[in-house]
C-alpha cells in the first residue's frame, strides 16, 4: 500500500484499481461451479485475466493438470506466482503463441465495453478443436447480437450465475 499511497500524495489522484483492471473477483463457489462444469480433470486448462487464481484454484483442487494464468495487474501476478501458480504479465487480448491450444478455458473476463465478448472471441483461438471446452462467466446482457453471433456456431449452454454472487467483490452486477 505505500506505493500506492505515496502515488496519491504525489500526483494528487487516487486510481480505483478495481475500475483500472476491472478486477471484481471469483467468488470461491462460482469458481468450483466453473470448473466442475469445465470438467478439467486431466486437462491443460489456461485461466485468462486471472486476477488472484480463483479459476485456477477451482481447476486444480478438482484434477487439472497444470492452469496457465494471464493476468495484466502486476500485482495479482505477484499473488498468482506466490501461489505456485504459472502466472504471464500480460494483457490477455495482447497474448497469444501460435499453436498455442488447451482442452479446457475458464475465465471471467471484465464486463465493461463488451470486454467479455472480446476475451471469449480471443480464448476461442486457443481452445483445442476437439473436445475442448471454455466455461466464461460473462454479462448477464447475453442477448447481445454480437455474443449470439459468437455462440451460434458452438454447442453452449447459458447458466445464470445467483443474484448478488459478486457482492463481496464489491459489484452486484449481474
């Protein structure tokens, strides 16, 4: 928090990092209900916009082989890799290696702007053709034509996360 604080005394501005990173957090049982139905047992499975590892967590204590996190806030990738977590610093619309696939994606992308299309749209590209399965927790406003384009191609299913399941990770929006 001191470097923090001594930014907010210098320039005068304090920066909400929630809003920055649009950083609202896993919630522990929505991370177990994510990767339950992900059914990541055995699998390679990549969390992208980790923030602290939730999803990675969840798919671990439920037998993944390994979770490759992406997260752009320095600071959750301190947290990721004092976990034991393998953590990238990096904005996940930005990442990417050629070939690069995982049988299994869980993710909560950020809402704000359609963002949560836009991370789904890019994690397709890594998710492997065959028996490969992505779980998103994404913006209750599904109705939108752009995600329904994105969707109708693929075999989904569209679960609704309880009301106020992100209440303690200061939003309730569902």
């Amino acid at each position: 928090p001191r470097a923090r604080i001594d930014a907010m005394l210098t320039t005068g501005v304090a920066v909400d990092e929630k809003k920055k990173f649009q950083a609202f957090l896993t919630p522990p049982a929505l991370a177990d209900q994510v990767a339950r139905l992900a059914n990541v047992a055995g699998c390679e499975v990549l969390e992208p916009s980790a923030g602290q590892g939730a999803l990675a967590e969840a798919s671990l204590k439920l037998g993944a082989t390994c979770v490759q996190c992406v997260e752009l806030n320095p600071e959750n990738v301190a947290v990721l890799k004092s976990k034991g977590l393998p953590a990238l610093e990096a904005d996940f619309l930005q990442f990417g290696t050629p070939g690069m696939t995982f049988r299994r994606i869980v993710m909560n992308p950020p809402f704000t702007k359609n963002q949560d299309i836009a991370h789904v749209e890019h994690a397709l590209r890594f998710l492997t053709r065959t028996n490969g399965c992505l779980v998103a927790i994404m913006s209750a406003n599904t109705s939108r034509q752009r995600f329904q384009d994105l969707v109708a191609g693929h075999d989904h299913d569209i679960t609704p996360v309880p009301a106020g399941a992100f209440s303690d990770a200061g939003t309730d929006v569902a």
